[in-house]
C-alpha cells in the first residue's frame, strides 16, 4: 500500500510516499481501506513539526479519515466487511473527561495518522458513516466537526434563541454555525471577505461582519445583541480575544479553539471577563461517545458538511499548501481510495 510520513520537522517537502504492507488485522481491530481525508489547522502544525519533541518520526500525517472496511480481526462483533466507517481522532477516548492517557492517541500526531491506502483501527474507534454522507463529507467530521460540536452542544449547551459569534470560514467554524442553526440560535459570523460573507448568509448566518472593515466587530456584535452573545466560538486565539470578550454578554461562553490570529496588537483584557464573569472554555475536539452522539445529530438532520476542494491523493503536498493559504471555504479532501 502507498503511504505518505513526514521523515522530519521539514515541512511539506518533509513529507514522502513510501511503500509498505497492507497490516492484517489483530483480535479486536478493523482493517479500513481509506476513501477519503480531510485536512484540518493542526495539520499544518503538525508537519511543521509544531507539536512538540514527544512527536515521532517518521509519521503518517492527517486525523480525518474515512472508508470502508476491508477486513475484521478475531472478537469484532459490531461491525462487517463492507461497513463504511469514520475513525475517531482520539482512539483512547471512549468516553468521560480526557485525561493526558486518553489525549496522548491522536491522529496523526501521537499515531500515525490517515494519509494512507490502508490503516488499522480498534474496533471501538470506529462509527459508521451516515447513508447521506459521501466518503469525504464523512472525513470532514471527527476533528473539525467533533471539535465544533463539543465547543456548541456538548460544552456551549447553546439553546434555542440563543446567540452564537462564529470566526471565519474554516472547518470547524463552519460546522459551528451549521449546529448552532440545528440548536435553533442565532448566529453572528465574520470574516474578511464579501464573498464569503454572502455564502455564510446562504447557510444561515443571521448577521454578518466584514471584520476587515470592522475591526471592533466585537462591539458590533454586543449592540447588535443588546447584552452579548451567548457563546463565541473563538478559533483566532489571543490575536482576536479581546474581540471576543467585548461581544460576550455577562455570563457568558469563550469557546477556545485555534490560534489562526497570531499575537494581538494589544494584552488580552482578561480583567473585563473576570468583571463579566465570563468563561474561556478550552475546546479539544471530544470522545469517541462525543463522535457517536454527532454522527446521530447529523443523520437525524441530515446536515452535510460543506466541503471545499477535493485533491487526489498524489495531489497531498498540493493540498497542504492550498490549505496554508486560507483561500477554502468548508474542508479541504484527499482522495484516497
């Protein structure tokens, strides 16, 4: 089988297409023939060599991937040759609160990841995709979507009426805006095109911001709310969270995802949310439970991902680059199988 592993902190021109066995399964594993993967900002991270000396090489790249399976170890009970599948992105997070045992089994980070024609999975590290979803609708989902539904549903517990401030148009903030809507909230959204401002309108966007031309759209979003939003689902990291502790109501939720702003012009005004009484909720994508529980969601709502660009698999380094850009809206695929 063809597989790419970054040999080093290189880079994408770190990354190479070696040739190895297809694995067979052991008792209790899944052998998945890979369809599709999706690219997510911790990826870029990740093969920059951003994650740390305990990263190891070579590495298998990517944490979203999903397929069919191709064959079953001894003691698999649940799932069938032919299942199309999603892996989750923490395999040794079945369920409860993370701990650094259960947060040190990710993807394409701790484990080699999904860039592959072929990966073993654990049985109970699987759940089986959606009818509705296509193979790379379905990758879309176990970090970025996980990541947005911990950050909304299971820890935002955002209630209809409610009022949700999503950043950009990424993943998983457009996944934000996509459950926040399915929650029955309002949604504020920004970013710094006009274009992509109209396209979130046409998901469900109730007010949009150019924050380009508003650089205080935090203030715009409080008057526009009267008291502030209920949750901010904050993927700039310190570089837009005063921003967001202006636009978050008393009481409020920060949700902390990403650190796609850099460092802000100025410190974060962290005594105005203690005043608040505010909450910065630091948000790592969830538990294989979690994945379960939004795979339900989505096939109830028959909710689709949006998707942006689908690369072929020799197209890999292509993809990461388009990625770096910031040019996508939605997830960004490789096609695999």
């Amino acid at each position: 089988m063809k597989v790419y592993e970054l040999q080093g902190p290189d880079g994408i021109d770190g990354m190479r297409l070696v040739e190895k066995p297809v694995p067979t399964p052991g008792p209790g594993q899944v052998l998945v023939g890979l369809k599709a993967a999706t690219l997510n900002y911790r990826d870029l991270l990740t093969v920059k060599g951003g994650y740390g000396s305990r990263q190891k090489f070579p590495l298998v790249p990517l944490s979203d991937g999903a397929g069919v399976v191709e064959a079953v170890g001894a003691n698999v009970s649940r799932l069938r040759v032919g299942d199309r599948v999603i892996g989750s992105f923490f395999e040794g997070w079945l369920g409860g609160d993370p701990d650094e045992e259960k947060m040190h089994t990710a993807l394409g980070g701790a484990l080699d990841g999904v860039l592959a024609e072929y990966r073993l999975f654990p049985e109970h590290a699987i759940v089986k995709t959606p009818e509705h979803l296509s193979d790379a609708e379905a990758a879309a989902l176990p970090c970025a979507g996980l990541t947005a539904w911990s950050a909304v549903v299971k820890l935002g517990d955002v209630k209809p009426g409610q009022t949700v401030l999503t950043q950009g148009t990424g993943g998983v903030s457009i996944f934000a805006l996509q459950f926040a809507k399915m929650s029955g909230a309002r949604v504020i959204s920004t970013s710094s095109s006009d274009a992509k401002i109209e396209r979130l309108k046409s998901l469900g966007a109730d007010l949009t911001v150019n924050y380009k031309a508003t650089p205080n759209w935090g203030k715009v979003a409080r008057q526009a709310t009267s008291q502030g939003v209920d949750l901010v689902v904050e993927v700039g990291g310190v570089g837009t969270l005063n921003e967001s502790i202006r636009a978050t109501k008393i009481g409020g939720t920060i949700a902390f995802i990403g650190v796609l702003a850099g460092q802000p012009e100025t410190p974060p005004r962290i005594s105005l949310m203690v005043m608040q009484q505010q909450r910065l909720q630091g948000t790592t994508v969830g538990s294989i439970e979690d994945l379960q529980a939004m795979v339900n969601a989505i096939t109830q709502n028959k909710m689709t991902p949006v998707m942006d660009k689908i690369f072929a698999f020799d197209e890999a380094k292509e993809a990461f680059a388009y990625m770096a850009s910031g040019k996508h809206f939605g997830k960004v695929s490789i096609a695999i199988g």
